[in-house]
C-alpha cells in the first residue's frame, strides 16, 4: 500500500521537469494518474513510464490557458477513473522582464498559464472532491511568491497570485475537507535551464556555468532537482499533511531566509 492507493490524482505539466518527477513518484505512491501536457511525445512517454510501475495513467493532450482544455482534462479523469482526489497545478511559465520592458504579450501569457489556468482548474475539480466528501489541491508557486524576483516582474506577480489564491481557497473549502497547500520551490535544475536563451543573454550554457551560477547565491550552493520538490508536493498531496492546509512550503535551498 502506497501513500496514495486508491487516490486519482490530475498532473498539470506532467511531460518534464517537476512534473515528470512527480507523476513517477505518485505512481510509486499508488495513484491513478491523469497527465496533462501539450508535447505528446514526452507525454505519452510519462504516461508509458507510469503504467510500468503497475498503476492505471492517461496522457491528456491540453493547452491549459484554454478553457475547453481545462474542462476536457476534467472530463477524462471522471470517465476513465470516476473521481478526482488530487490536483497538481503544476504547468507554468517563466518570465522575464520589469515593468517596463516586459510586452503586453508576455504579461498577457504568463498570468492566463500561472494565474488564470490554476483557477479555473480547481473551480473544476473543487464540485468533484465535495461530492466525494474532500480532496487535495497542491499549487507549484515560487520562492518568488513569498519575495520579490529582480528582473522577473511578470513571473514573480503571478506565483504571488498563486500564494494567496492557495491560501484563500484554502479558507474557503476547509469546511469541506478539501485541503489547498502550495508547494514554492526555488531555482529548480531541468534540461531547459541548458536550452538558448533561458539565463540572461542569447548564448546556451552548460551544467557546470548553471552550477556555478547557483552556487553564487543559493545558501546550499546548488539548485534543487525535480525529485526534491516533488517529494514536498508528495507530503501535501498524502495524508502525511492532514492537518495542513493554506501553508507555502518552501523548498528553496535557504534562498528566502537570507
């Protein structure tokens, strides 16, 4: 018996990176799984990945910043499992920019990803998992959701809607045993960080240049790996946290008590 037998549980951005991590780890745990992406490759991969570990999984190509997507997800997890008692928000986008050089474009797209998709997904599954009697709702904000982010405006905005859309949510359905936690994790290392473009500059970097430049101001001196936060999302998302609700897990590194 895992953590989460018996428990159906929705992956958000599941094709890489945190979300790759966690779906492996919740199906290790016992979960029934319904991942959401929109490269169908890697998401069938997962998916392949998932059952390997003996549990039921089902790849759902979507683009969250639509909402007939995000009510499609919600309809294939009812279908093929008939209930929803976990919701991983994990998909999201990192922008950068500061006020005034960040474009209409990237605002408009980062808040309807980090800000708008995470709302409309629980407004989804929140009837479900009262129906069923409660739930688990974990959001992925941020370090930056707590702090602010320099040279990050449109990002750090949204991940700081997500903290207090968790914890108001959170307010909200206590009543109803649906608990809202936020996992927030701080400089995270997936093969994107490597990719053209990504750290300030055109130029790619390798993993020793991204290790060197987390060591320069992250108090462990090094960035986290995807299996650590899913972990910490594993802990809100099981009954090892039954008693925790509307709280932003850090996980971080000691990069916000400096």
């Amino acid at each position: 018996m895992g953590k989460l037998t018996g428990k159906t549980a929705i992956i958000t951005g599941a094709t890489s990176g945190i979300g790759r991590a966690t779906a492996l780890l919740f199906a290790d745990e016992g979960a029934s799984l319904v991942l959401t992406g929109r490269r169908v490759d890697l998401g069938k991969a997962v998916e392949a990945e998932c059952r390997q570990r003996g549990v039921r999984a089902l790849f759902v190509e979507a683009d969250q910043t639509q909402a007939g997507d995000c009510a499609r997800v919600v309809e294939s997890a009812l279908e093929a499992f008939g209930q929803i008692d976990i919701l991983f928000n994990n998909a999201g986008i990192v922008t950068k920019g500061t006020a005034e050089s960040t474009s209409e474009e990237d605002w408009t797209q980062t808040l309807a990803l980090n800000v708008t998709a995470v709302w409309r997904m629980c407004r989804l599954v929140i009837p479900e998992m009262r129906r069923a009697g409660g739930g688990v709702i974990v959001n992925n904000a941020s370090d930056w959701a707590v702090v602010g982010g320099k040279g990050a405006l449109p990002y750090a905005t949204s991940k700081g809607a997500v903290a207090l859309m968790t914890k108001s949510m959170a307010l909200d359905h206590a009543h109803e045993k649906i608990r809202v936690n936020a996992v927030c994790p701080g400089d995270t290392f997936v093969e994107r960080w490597l990719e053209k473009g990504y750290f300030e500059g055109s130029d790619p970097v390798t993993l020793e240049e991204a290790m060197r430049e987390s060591a320069a101001y992250i108090p462990m001196q090094r960035f986290g790996q995807p299996d650590e936060i899913a972990r910490a999302a594993l802990f809100l998302a099981s009954d090892d946290s039954s008693f925790v609700t509307g709280h932003l897990l850090l996980v971080d590194g000691g990069n916000t008590a400096q």
